[in-house]
C-alpha cells in the first residue's frame, strides 16, 4: 500500500551548507596557523614560517546520464522521468509562482536494491543552470511504501518516487537534474532535461 504526501517539503541547501560548514572551519584552523610555536623564547618560530600542508578539496565524480535511462549507485536503481504527464505534474504546474520564471516538473523513480536506510526524500536534488547556479526545488514530495521512514527506509525491491517542481529563471533554458544519490559517495549524476522554449 502506497501513501501519497500531498504536502511538498521545502529543501534546504544541505550540500551547500555542509560546504559552507567546511569552509569556516577551514578558515579557523588556517587562523591557528598564526600562532606563536614555542612561546616567546629567541628559538621560537611562528606557525606562519611553517609551509602548511596543501589540503585539496575532495573531488567529486559527475556522470552524466540521459532521462529515462536508470542507473545503480550503492545499492539503489533511479530513473528520472522530465516532465511527467501525470495528473500531479499538472497540478503542480498550476502553483503560483514569481513573473518571469518557469515552472519545471521532474520525477526520479528510485527501487531498493540493497541500500540500508535509503529514504529518496534525504537525497540532494538541484538544478544547474549557466555559470554553475544551482536552484533547489520550490516544492518536493515523495511517495512510496507506508513503511518508509528515516530509520528504515526503502527494502530491497521496494519502489518510491521523488516529485519535483522547480521555479527556473526563463534565462535557464537548458537545466540539468543533479542528483547525489548516496551521502556517502562523492558522486555527482547529472541528467539534462528538455532545452526549455
């Protein structure tokens, strides 16, 4: 038995967040650099004379996969669907919005294939748009198994969907879904969706 959660939620930038989290901790540290090593003795030397490490910024994969087509990663299959004709899509279509942008409907099809805990509602879903502008969705909702929930999650087999409506810019008109569909891997998959009139 599927439920259907009429309400969208609102998503937050947790990837960015998470990013901006980083970043400011990174800057703390690089202000400990200036510290004094060794007090104020003749042989003493500031961490600033130290060369510090070079630290990279982890690297994140991007596959690039087309709509329609599924792919597995860590023990989940996805499907996005652009613009699905469903009678949802039609209603979400009809939200109001801002003059001047777009409304863009989208669905990722998501089946357990092993993964413990996976919720598709968790994931990062954004759009990309020129210059690297990323926009989070307006509304997003999922439906799927009764049983689906933070701690359990989808089992092996089950099936769920994430419904997406986004507020694009008519400036965007070439988005592209990105998807990050396992917390635990620096993976990107990127699915461009129809050129936008």
């Amino acid at each position: 038995m599927y439920l259907i959660l009429d309400r969208f939620l609102d998503r937050d930038w947790v990837g960015v967040w998470h990013f901006l989290g980083a970043l400011a901790l990174f800057a703390a540290a690089a202000a400990l650099l200036f510290v004094t090593i060794g007090g104020a003795s003749e042989g003493g030397r500031t961490a600033a004379q130290v060369a510090p490490p070079r630290v990279s910024p982890p690297r994140v994969r991007v596959r690039t996969v087309a709509a329609g087509e599924s792919f597995t990663v860590a023990g989940a299959a996805f499907t996005v669907l652009d613009g699905p004709r469903a009678g949802w899509a039609r209603h979400a279509l009809a939200f109001p919005h801002a003059p001047g942008a777009r409304l863009v409907v989208a669905a990722v099809d998501v089946v357990g294939r092993g993964r413990a805990h996976l919720n598709p509602a968790l994931l990062s879903y954004l759009v990309r748009g020129p210059g690297g502008a990323l926009y989070a969705p307006l509304r997003s909702g999922v439906v799927g198994p009764n049983s689906i929930s933070q701690t359990r999650g989808l089992g092996s087999g089950e099936k769920a969907q994430e419904r997406l409506l986004f507020s694009l810019p008519k400036s965007v008109r070439d988005p592209v879904l990105a998807i990050q569909p396992a917390a635990t891997k620096a993976l990107e998959v990127r699915v461009p969706l129809a050129r936008r009139p």
